[in-house]
C-alpha cells in the first residue's frame, strides 16, 4: 500500500530477506528492521537512486525482526513489477518509517480497503487491536489479506465486505453499504485507510450517521 506525504527521508539500502506472493499480483517483501517505528508508520521505497521512490505502510508488528511491506503489482507502474520479481539477497533502498496515521489503544473502527488493510495489520501485530473493530472491503475472496490470523484472533471484530462475490460471514456488498445498513455508530474513533474516492465516500457517510469529524483520521494510497 503506498501513501502520500510531503517528508523526503533519505534512503539507505536494505537487502530483500523474503518475497512471497499471497494473492495473484500480490505480494509481501520482507527486509531486516534496523530502526524502531510506531504502528501505522510508512516508509518510502526504491530500486535504484535514479528513480523516485514510492511510499508504502509498514505492514508488521513494531517488535518483530523484519519490517514487511505490502503492495499489488501495478502492470503499468515501474516500481512494483521490478519489486515483486526480486528475491533474497536483492537490494532495496528504504527510509527510515514515519508518518502520522499511528494507532493507539482507544477504542476505534478501522475501515480498509485492498491493500490499505497493512497499517491496521501492523497495529494488529503490534499488540493494539483490543477494542478494535476491523472492516475489509474488497471485490474479491481471494483479496482478504491475513484473514485466517485476523478471524481467529479479532472473531466478530473483524468484518469483510465483498462486492464481486460471495461466501458465508462475508458482507454482500461494498464497505459503504455495510455503513449504511447499521443504524447507529459507537463514539469512537474512525480510521481509514484506502483510495481518494473510497476515503472521501467514507468519511462523509460517517459525518452524515453523526460522526464527529475531529473523530475520523484519514490515510489516502495511490
């Protein structure tokens, strides 16, 4: 998932500990942590220093070894074809995280789409997902990342919408129409983290159901 954000970090290289492909066109990189981060934190990525790096949501627990990354392959992209056919031992050039969009042990709605679910993973793995509730929207089965670990672990907390198709304990539909078929919202806070369109889709359906709008924080990817 990468994201938008003025910073401009230096890059250091790193060398690729693990990449594996999870969905068709989606993958998981892995490289060792060398600094602390807090959960929903980015960092920015590169294959060479020639070209502009990219940035993208840590996608691990902030106690683990390795930080991994999460992304789709974008056919007409130039990062990401040339990062998901690297292997051990290749080399990326990484920043150091930063970034705003940070969990924290209130309670709180986190709203995804596609790949926009890896800052909520990371804080899952960071130990933060009491009093959670996590919502996953996707077109497709297959695009529900880590929901095996996530279904065990956050049981009716975790809830996924797909709109192209269907299965049992999965909402028919998109993440909006979920929202909107609920008659009433917790006072919580409101995280989302997806594209423009589902961000904005989102946090004026929330302000509509009487959601404070100082209440909802906002991660945009391209």
């Amino acid at each position: 998932m990468s994201a938008k954000t003025k910073k401009e970090p230096q890059l250091v290289k790193q060398l690729i500990t693990n990449n594996e492909e999870i969905s068709p066109g989606v993958h998981v990189i892995s490289f060792q942590r060398n600094a602390e981060f807090l959960p929903g934190q980015v960092v920015k990525i590169g294959v060479d220093t020639e070209h502009a790096p990219r940035i993208y949501s840590i996608c691990s627990g902030n106690q683990e070894d390795e930080i991994r990354i999460l992304f789709n392959i974008k056919d007409d992209g130039f990062l990401t074809p040339k990062m998901a056919a690297m292997i051990p031992g290749d080399t990326l050039y990484v920043s150091e995280p930063y970034g705003s969009f940070l969990g924290t042990n209130e309670p709180a709605w986190w709203i995804a789409t596609g790949t926009g679910i890896a800052p909520f993973y990371a804080m899952y793995r960071s130990g933060i997902s009491a009093n959670k509730t996590l919502i996953h929207g996707v077109r497709q089965l297959n695009q529900f990342y880590f929901e095996d670990e996530l279904e065990w672990s956050m049981g009716k907390k975790y809830i996924r919408c797909c709109s192209q198709e269907q299965s049992c304990d999965v909402f028919p539909g998109r993440v909006t129409d979920y929202l909107e078929s609920l008659t009433e919202l917790p006072d919580v806070k409101y995280y989302l983290c997806g594209k423009a369109l589902m961000v904005v889709e989102v946090r004026d359906l929330l302000i509509e159901k009487g959601v404070d709008y100082a209440n909802i924080i906002a991660e945009i990817y391209f």
